[in-house]
C-alpha cells in the first residue's frame, strides 16, 4: 500500500474548507488551473483539489507559493492564510478531552474550533449560552429537549459543557462576547430556583475582563436577529479568519465563505447596537433576578 503521508487526514474540515476556498478564489481570479497550482507546489492537480476542498493539511511554504503564484503580495493578507493554516493542522492533530463524550458528537467540531479560537461572538435567542451556563440550567435544558430518553446520558452531557467553560479562565482565556435577548433570561428554564442560580451566574462571569455581556430588551422591537441564532468564531482579530456556526432544531450548520462571515458580522454589529450597554444590562439581569 505504501506510505502516504496524507493517509488518515482526508478529512474536511471547517478550517480547511474555508482556507481552500479563499484559495480558489484567488486561483479562479487569476484565471489559473488547478494543474497551474499543482506545477507551483510540485503536487498532483488531485492534491491541489483536496486542499481547495478542505480534505488536508497545508504546509506554510505551500500557501506562500500559492499566494505568490496568485500574485498575491499582501503581507497582511498572507498572514491571516498562514494563521489560518496552522489553527487547521492543529486542529486535525488534536485529540481533546470532547472525544470522550458520545453526548457532544454533533457538536464535536465547533467544540474543537471553539478550543483553539482566540474570539467568539454569540447571538442567541432563547437560551443562555453554553459556555455561561449553570450545570442545573444545562440538566434542566437536556431534560426539556428531551434528546435522549437515558437519564444516565444526560450527566455527560452536562460535565462536557462544563468542560467547555475552562476556555474563559487560565493564561489565554476566549475572549467572548454574549448578546442575548431579554427572553433567554426570563424563560423559566428548571424553575425558579435554577433561574436565580443561573442569573447570579451571568451577574458574576460578566465581571471577567475577557467577558461581555448585552441584553437585547423586549423594548426593542423588531430586530434584525429574529430568524436565528448563531456565533462567529474567530482566529485572529475579529473579522480577518472567520467561521459562523448555526445552530438548527435539525443540523448544525456552519457557513464558512467571506461573504457569509461578512453578512453575520454586520447582523451581529446591529444587535449590539440595538442591545442595552453592558452596564445597562447588568442592571436587566439583576432586576430580573429580583422578580424570579
């Protein structure tokens, strides 16, 4: 069979997928064959559709010669390719702690993307995100959803978002940035009890340096977040490498194209800025904890 060194890693990732098609983006601007590319990187036309696919790793010095043939001279641009690269074969190498939870497996891989992103900006709807939440409030949304008829299965499932939240502590902590609307903390998710330790949870981890918080009030009306929820994940500064996760009742979907990120950051600027301050909404959520 011989020694292939790319055996085991044909596999699309997100981050593969989104550093490919900027890949040939750039191929098909420059009007170039994927046999042009494959000549550059001295590699068959067949690599050079895996890599455009997302399906395997790529070396630094390919994405330069590719950035080169293009005529692609941006430092910054090239940059953001490379730091792209590089989170990609991290990612694919890692064997992290999620792999241990069957609960997580249709969200193994934005937990894996969400372990070696440097920024994620949330929008959600009706729920508390699940890296600010309580394991009572996750018990009682795993209860409700009624995923899984095992009981046993559920204590996983909470310890694995536990688990998660490590990535808000430590020596380069996510840095995270919450929008939810007003109905995600009124909606009596467990009960009375587990709401006012949920609310006091939000109240304490919103004081962390690396943590925003904003509150989208009933007040506001119409607004442009109503369709769906979602978060960005980030790899560099906000808005250079970017991937959107959507999160439906029936998939898990990620939209991985500039435009797509693009689109997501203008939704989310214009929650933000229909959202309460993140002073104001500390106010919100401690009232609200008054009246549960």
């Amino acid at each position: 069979m011989g020694n292939n060194p790319d055996r085991g890693r044909t596999i699309s990732t997100v981050l593969g997928r989104r550093l490919g098609g900027e890949l040939l983006r750039m191929r098909e601007e420059c009007d170039l064959r994927q046999t042009n590319a494959a000549e550059a990187l001295t590699a068959s036309p067949a690599k050079v559709a895996k890599i455009e696919r997302g399906q395997v790793p790529l070396r630094d010095p390919d994405v330069r010669a590719l950035c080169h043939l293009y005529g692609q001279t941006d430092e910054l641009v090239i940059d953001r390719l490379l730091t792209l690269a590089k989170a990609d074969r991290e990612r694919r190498k890692a064997h992290g702690w999620w792999n241990q939870y069957p609960q997580l497996a249709a969200m193994a891989e934005y937990v894996a993307l969400e372990d070696i992103a440097t920024n994620v900006r949330t929008w959600q709807l009706a729920v508390v995100p699940g890296l600010l939440q309580t394991p009572d409030y996750a018990r009682a949304l795993a209860v409700g959803n009624g995923h899984w008829e095992d009981p046993d299965e559920i204590e996983p499932f909470v310890e694995s978002r536990m688990a998660r939240q490590a990535r808000l502590n430590g020596e380069n902590p996510l840095e995270l940035w919450a929008v939810m609307h007003e109905a995600a903390l009124r909606q009596l998710v467990g009960g009375r009890q587990v709401m006012r330790g949920q609310l006091g949870h939000l109240l304490d981890v919103g004081r962390q340096p690396n943590v925003k918080l904003q509150v989208l009030p009933y007040l506001a009306g119409a607004h442009p977040g109503m369709n769906s929820a979602f978060s960005i994940v980030s790899f560099a500064e906000p808005g250079a490498l970017d991937v959107v996760h959507v999160d439906t009742t029936s998939s898990t979907l990620w939209l991985e194209s500039n435009t797509d990120a693009d689109r997501h950051n203008v939704l989310f600027d214009r929650v933000t800025r229909l959202s309460l301050a993140q002073r104001n909404s500390i106010s919100l959520i401690e009232g609200i904890l008054k009246e549960t």
